[in-house]
C-alpha cells in the first residue's frame, strides 16, 4: 500500500494487525464501505526516542 492506502472493511478485519503496526510507523489508512471513506487507522502519538531521533 503506498501513502494514500485504503483498506475496505473486509480487508481491516482480515489484516488488522498489519494496518496496526503501519499506523504506529505513521501510515494511515482510509477504511471504506462499499467504496466509500467510514474511518481512519493512523498513529494516535508521535512517539520520539529517547535520544530525540
């Protein structure tokens, strides 16, 4: 999926755990029904290292 990737709910229920650990590396993912955008699965913090990285 590139930046702009969507998933249907489908697809979320089948894979959540790869749309989990891609919104935790800051890519979101649009949820659709039937085509059309219900949601969005993206990162709730910017976490930062403890060396600020």
């Amino acid at each position: 999926m590139d930046e702009s990737a969507s998933a249907s709910v489908r697809e979320a229920r089948a894979d959540l755990t790869r749309l989990l650990d891609r919104a935790a590396k800051g890519e979101p993912t649009v949820i659709t029904r039937g085509g059309v955008p219900v949601a969005a699965n993206a990162e709730i913090f910017r976490r930062l290292a403890p060396d600020g990285a």
